[in-house]
C-alpha cells in the first residue's frame, strides 16, 4: 500500500529527520568522520606556503566548522554556505559604494557574525567567542566609522537571512512513498528511517528557475532495470566490489563527506578559499567568488533531489545484496539517481573553473574522481555520476549566465 509521509518544519522532528536520514546505515569508523581531506587541500599553484586567508574565507571556515559541529546533512548546509556568501557579497558591494565613510572590513565581520548567528542560533557563543580571536576590522584608524560600519553590516545580513528564510527550505508538504518493488528505493535501515529532505526539489534556487518554471535544467531518466546500461553499470559496481583496492577505497573515503564533516558542498567552498589563498583575492573578489559557487551548489543540491525524488532507484546493494561497501563508509538513506556527490561537485568545477581558468582542467578531474569515488565505495552507479556531473554543469551554467549579467550592468 502506497503510503504518505507528512515532513513538517518543527525543529525537533527537522533534527530527528536530518540524524535518521543522513546517518550512514552502517556503523561508522570515527577515525574517518571529520578527517582531513587528503589530496584535495589545498590546491597548490606554486610550490610555497599559502599566504594568510582574507577575512572572506576566514568566516567560510569557521561556518564549515559549524556545519560540521552540528552534523547538518548536505542539502541544508549548501544553504547555508549560500546564505553566508550573498550577506558577504552585498555588504562589501555597498561598502565599496559608499566610500570611505564605511570600514568594508568592519561591516563585513560584523555581517558574517549576524549571518551566522542567524543560521546557527544555538551557537551564538561559539561565534561571538570565534569572533574575539582575531578581529582585525574592529578598529582600524582612518577608515571610516565603526558605528555606520557596524550598522551596515548587521542591516544588510538581516536583510538576506530574512530574504532567503521564505525560500521554503522547511517545506511542510507530504509527499507519497512507493510501493516495494524491483529497483525501488526502500530504507535499509534498521528500523527503516525517513528519506532525507524529498522535498527539497521544491525549495526556491539562487540562480536557476523553481521547480516547474521553463529553463530550469533537466535531467534524463535512469536507464530502465532491464537495459544494457543499468546492467553493465550495476556488474562494474560488483566487479569494483569484489576486487576493490586499497586506492580505490581511499578515493571513496577521502570524498566522503559523511555526517559530522563541512559535506560535499563544505568541500567545495575549502577548495574555493584554498583558491582565493592562493591568488591572494581582495574579500570583493572573495565573495564574489564564493556567492556564485555556493549559489550553484546549492542550487545542484535542489536539482538534485528532485531527481532522486521523481524516480526513488534503489541503491546499488539494494540490487545485488553481494555489493560490499568500505568500512566506515556508510549507505545514504536516500534513492541513488542521480549522485549528490557527483551533481554538487559538477556545479562547482564549473563555477571554479569559470572564475580560476589556468585550473579548470584540474577541477574537472577532481569533479569526476569525486563521482567515481561513490561507484568505487558500492553506493552509486557510473550512470549516477556520469548524468549528476553533467547535471551540475548544466545548473552552474546558470549561475555563470547570472555573473555575466551582474558584470555587464556594472559595465
């Protein structure tokens, strides 16, 4: 019997959705939750130690941190880093037009505390006690007031959260649960837990159009069980598992992302800031940077989950109970096309590649080997992947339409 789930937007039961939901089936191996991503950070262009972070990405970090604190599921937290990166973004484009009687430092530490505190109400003191380590916008003679600074920043943070609460990232609509049959998606947890978020399809985008609208970036259907495709890429799956090595295994677990990390789309943005190091951005051009990837990875997130939500395929292992999955690696309790992993990471080497062109090339592999690295663990098909980068391309296409726009109204 086909069954309705009602997801409400009450913080008790959003929290026992998101621990249920993304918490691996299997037992996790805490020596892998929270560790470094080995091979990834940072993206080194010459050789020598990176010069010292701007204060863009010094509070993207500490909003990784957070992210990971609270164990938010990957969704949620692309939001986040979204929210966070447009309150950066306005507030040093009106400081930088208002000239010298504003402190664009100042305004933009005191936007990215509101920011955060807003997003993170129950870590208040975490940030503000993050906040006095080292604050160098607090006072800074000769450029401009502290007081306007200050109110700049707080006014235009509580603009954008407001904004963006009515995005619909709480949707309270039900939505219907197949039935049981061959290659549907069912929970293998024990017991069976809710899906993850199935209906952030419909939460509104940054840059591309909601769900419904024309121009939105479609994605084929997954080929059908009985198919050439579905059967060759399932036997690879199984062949991988039966002889996967210690390489392998350790490209699955270096993009895991699992619960407790800053998550796929956290990797991203420390990619981004490993980036915005390197070529020693201006927080302007930082923000910039990280309000257009983190937009279009949020906006590959949403994508994404409407697809997994139109078609609820079965996992890999849900197909062929043989398939093993690394250790420590964990089976996400959601369908499987298209991979997450695959589509946020597909956004992002797009947007990346867009703004640092000498390493776009270079993106891109690291986009596919994160695809490859689920099909590697037993949890994704290369079909998943394949269509998820491509899928991500399409989306942070958008995003890169939207910049072009922005830069031809400033002229």
């Amino acid at each position: 019997m086909i069954k309705k789930l009602t997801v409400q937007s009450n913080p008790e039961l959003l929290a026992l959705q998101q621990a249920q939901a993304a918490a691996p089936v299997s037992a996790a191996n805490p020596s892998q939750q929270g560790a470094p991503i080995q091979g990834i950070d940072p993206i080194n262009l010459g050789g020598v130690a990176a010069p010292k972070p701007n204060e863009t990405v010094r509070w993207n970090a500490l909003a990784r941190d957070l992210v990971a604190k609270t164990k938010t599921v990957p969704p949620l937290a692309s939001r986040i880093y979204s929210v966070l990166s447009e309150v950066q973004y306005e507030v040093l484009k009106a400081a930088d037009s208002a000239g010298a009687q504003i402190n664009p430092q100042r305004a933009l530490r005191e936007a990215s505390i509101a920011a955060l505190k807003a997003l993170f109400p129950d870590e208040a003191a975490t940030i503000t006690a993050d906040a006095k380590k080292d604050a160098p916008g607090r006072s800074i003679p000769g450029q401009g007031s502290s007081s306007l600074s200050k109110k700049l920043g707080q006014q235009i943070a509580k603009a954008v959260v407001e904004r963006r609460a009515g995005d619909g990232h709480l949707n309270k609509k039900g939505v219907v649960l197949p039935e049981p049959g061959p290659g549907v998606w069912q929970s293998a947890a024990n017991p069976p837990a809710l899906p993850l978020l199935p209906i952030w399809g419909e939460t509104r985008p940054v840059f591309m159009p909601q769900l419904g609208e024309k121009g939105r970036p479609q994605c084929p259907n997954p080929p059908a069980l009985n198919s050439p495709e579905f059967k060759r890429d399932l036997a690879e799956v199984r062949q991988l598992s039966d002889t996967r090595t210690a390489e392998q295994t350790a490209i699955a677990m270096k993009w895991a992302a699992n619960l407790g990390t800053s998550t796929p789309p956290g990797m991203w943005n420390e990619i981004a800031s490993s980036l915005i190091t390197q070529y020693k951005l201006n927080n302007l051009d930082a923000a910039q940077v990280m309000h257009y990837l983190n937009g279009a990875v949020m906006d590959a997130g949403i994508g994404c989950w409407e697809v997994k939500y139109q078609h609820w395929l079965a996992r890999p292992t849900m197909v062929d109970a043989q398939i093993t999955i690394p250790e420590g690696l964990g089976l996400p309790n959601f369908p499987s096309y298209t991979s997450g992993h695959a589509t946020f990471s597909g956004a992002a080497a797009r947007v990346l590649g867009h703004f640092f062109k000498k390493d776009a090339d270079r993106l891109k592999q690291m986009a596919d080997e994160a695809a490859m690295s689920r099909v590697y663990g037993g949890i994704h098909y290369r079909f998943d992947g394949t269509r998820g980068v491509e899928h991500g391309e399409k989306i942070a296409d958008l995003a890169i339409r939207a910049l072009r726009d922005e830069q031809k109204i400033l002229g």
